[in-house]
C-alpha cells in the first residue's frame, strides 16, 4: 500500500509554525514575508493530506498549542486590505511597469491559502477557541465574504473558470489578466468563508456572547444565508443545461442529479440550523416582522428531496411552521460588556492616507525583482506545488476530459487535463487547445524555463 506523500514532517511543521510572525503593510511582498507565504503554503498541504487521510493533524495542533490563529486570521485581513486599498494605487503607477506579475499574483493568492487553511483546521472546537477574541474578526470577515457572494448570486455575477473568452488574447495586459484572476479567485475565497462560518456556526455553545451578538444582531447572518439560499451563486444555467461548482470548477449536472445536494448546499442549510435552533440563538436573535418574512422563504425550498438528504432539516421545517402562525418573544435586552473587532480597524488606521506611499514603495522594494530573483521564487513555488502531492489533494479519481470516465493519462503538456485513452484526447484537442497553451506556459514560468516576459 502506498503511503501519503508528506510536505512536511511534524518536527519542521512545528518549526515554520513557531516562526509565524505579523507584517505591516508595505512589507506585504518583501522577501521575509514570501519565505512566511511559502511556510503556509506548505502548511495548507499538509494540513489537508493529514484530513483527507485521517491521520494525525499535527497541523491544526501545533497552531492551537502555539496560539498562531489570531496571526493567520490577522495576515488574511492584510491581504485583504492590501487588495483593496493598495492595489488599485499600484497598478496605476506610471512607473509600475512589471517585468511579470507573478509576484503580485502570490500575494493575491495568500489569502486564499489562508482561508483553505483555515477551513480545515476550524472544523475542530479547539481550533474556534483558539481564535480567541480574533474570532470576531474572522466573523466580520466572512459577513463581508458572504454579502459579496450573494451579490454575485443575485446579478449573476460569477467567473466562469472553465473556459478562456475571446477577449482574453494577447492584446490584455498582463494586470488586466491579473485583475480577472483575482476575481476569480474572490469566488473561491468566499466559498471557502462559507465553509468557515458554518463551523464557527457549530461552535457556538464554546463562543462568547459578543460573537453571538455580532452573528445575529450586528450582520444578521441567518437573513444574508437566506439570501444565498434564494439565488445560490455556485448554480448556473448554461446553454439550458445546470451546472454547479464543486472542487474548483464548473460540473455539468446530470438531468437525475439536479436535486442533489452539494457540499455549499449543505454548509448553509447546517449554518441556518444552527444559527436558528440553538436554544442560546432563539434566545437573542430578534424575529422582528422583517426577519420572519426572510425565514419564511425558506419553507419553500425544504422538499422532501432536500429532507431526505440531510434529515435534521425536519426539524428547521417544523420550526419554521411554528414561527408562520407565532410571534416570539422579543430579545431581552441585556446589559453586555461588548468585544468589539480590532484587526480591520487597527490595520485600517495605522494606514490611513498612506496608500500611495506603500504603494511606491513596494514598487521598488517588493515588485520590481530581477529575473533571477524570480526564477528561483518560481523553483521555490513548483517545489512546494510537486504533482505527486497535488494528486492527493484531488478528493475523486481524474475523470476523462471528453467522455467523463475514469482516466488514467494526464496530457503531458498542460499537466491539467486527464484521458482514459489516445482517442479521447484527440477528439478533445480543438476545445483544450487554447486552455493547455496558457497552462503550459505557466508550467514553464513556475519551473523558471521560459524568460519572463516584459
């Protein structure tokens, strides 16, 4: 039997978690805090073979026993911030003229690895306690995450992953290019925020009441997972046919399948469980007339299909039923010393009116390196990234790009596409053509084999 392949053993684990240190701002981008987004990036992998194999999750015990949770959640909110704030200013220099925007694409992508990372070690109650008064701000960051997504829900805004439009040619920039795949990758982030939020849902009995207060009062987030009930932004219709997100991409549904729950339909039916069953929850969330009219749209959607699969919904539903011919009770207002959220405001504040001097200086310090500095950050990042590995973070079999069965060969160009046989992937090239050009070239980029490009 084969065994797992490790990223990292404990002792070095426990090495680069001890090491987990705060950046300011303009040192987002520095060489130190690469080296910080490497270790993390290692962790993440780790962390998920440890799960996904049920072996021992010295991860997620290393950053309880050394208290390194708030530090993630506090470099997730910078990135955050920097993209928002800075960002914007540095891709508008006249003077900012990178040689690749690979640099810069890794910052963006850090606080994607943060939220993954996250996503597996919160699954555990010592995990959420281990936050710590953080925990409030990982709940203001998955408000914002979520009112995001149902945005994009409702306006139909969402990246479609699985192919390459006509406009992305090489007439687009490279930070035009940047830009998409930063919104794209927006998409993951706050599917993976939902994850996030259902656990810290499932903890609730171990959190303080400000954490309670900020789910239910101060965002009211059972009314945001209605709204994401309603228009459910990982469903789409596309050429009359649906399809949903899972893993990262875009599945066509099989007609007998439509119903089924995904893995994000059922993070927000459990969410909504918990935040409106809990005896603690009925006892402070307000049921004014507005609320109850929200709640109530959910009666509609708890079918039988949908009971069948997660059989607790029953129990929402009888709920519900209740509430359509009852008032409850008022909230009581109870006199609460309040915690209240610092990282974002901190971060915020220390910043205020310098976003075009962090800019500048970045510029210069963090995202003008040479070529070889590029080289060797690229052979750093395709180390960590080894094929072997990824394989096992694949939670199914590869599946044949052109008739879906069980394949075996991977296209040896892209490394992207999988085929259960020659014919196939003849049969499949004038479609993966385009798409294996772009991933080959960034193949090559990663392993340092191409010049980088001006």
């Amino acid at each position: 039997m084969e065994s797992t392949p490790t990223v990292l053993f404990a002792g070095e684990a426990e090495g680069s978690i001890r090491s987990l240190e705060t950046f300011p701002l303009k040192e987002i981008g520095s060489a130190r805090w690469f080296r910080q987004h490497e270790y993390i990036e290692k962790l993440n992998m780790q962390a998920i073979l440890n799960a996904s194999a049920s072996q021992d999750e010295f991860i997620k015990d290393f950053l309880v026993s050394l208290g390194k949770v708030p530090i993630l959640i506090r470099e997730m909110i910078s990135v955050e911030i920097w993209k928002q704030k800075v960002l914007p200013v540095l891709c508008q220099l006249q003077d900012f003229n990178p040689k690749s925007t690979f640099p810069l694409y890794m910052v963006i992508h850090h606080e994607a690895t943060i939220i993954n990372l996250l996503e597996t070690v919160l699954f555990y109650q010592d995990s959420c306690e281990a936050a710590e008064e953080s925990i409030l701000d990982l709940i203001d960051y998955c408000h914002r995450k979520l009112t995001l997504l149902a945005a994009r829900g409702e306006t139909g805004d969402v990246p479609a992953k699985d192919r390459v439009t006509e406009a992305e040619g090489p007439e687009t920039s490279s930070l035009q290019e940047l830009q998409k795949q930063s919104s794209a990758l927006e998409f993951d982030i706050s599917l993976k925020s939902l994850s996030v939020l259902r656990y810290i849902t499932d903890h609730i009995d171990s959190l303080s009441l400000s954490a309670l207060t900020r789910l239910l009062s101060t965002h009211n987030l059972p009314c945001v997972l209605v709204h994401l009930v309603e228009h459910c932004p990982w469903s789409r219709r596309k050429n009359g046919e649906l399809e949903k997100y899972m893993d990262g991409k875009w599945h066509q549904i099989p007609r007998e399948d439509h119903l089924k729950m995904t893995k994000l339909d059922g993070q927000v039916w459990i969410a909504l469980y918990n935040l409106l069953l809990r005896s603690e929850c009925q006892r402070k969330y307000d049921f004014n007339s507005f609320n109850k009219t929200q709640l109530l749209k959910l009666r509609g959607f708890l079918t039988e299909v949908l009971i069948d699969q997660l059989p607790n919904l029953a129990e929402l539903q009888r709920f519900l039923s209740q509430l359509a011919i009852t008032d409850p009770a008022p909230p009581k207002k109870d006199l609460i010393l309040e915690q209240i959220p610092e990282m974002w405001n901190n971060i915020m504040k220390e910043n205020s009116g310098k976003w075009k001097a962090i800019a500048k200086y970045q510029v210069k310090q963090a995202f003008s390196p040479s070529e070889e500095d590029l080289r060797q950050q690229a052979h750093r990042l395709a180390q960590t990234y080894s094929l072997d590995v990824m394989e096992n973070l694949i939670p199914d079999k590869p599946k044949c790009g052109s008739c879906g069965c069980e394949a075996a060969k991977r296209c040896s160009r892209c490394q992207s596409e999988w085929y259960c046989r020659r014919e196939c992937q003849v049969k499949h090239w004038p479609k993966h053509k385009q798409a294996c050009e772009l991933m080959a070239e960034a193949l090559h980029r990663l392993r340092g084999d191409l010049d980088v490009k001006p």
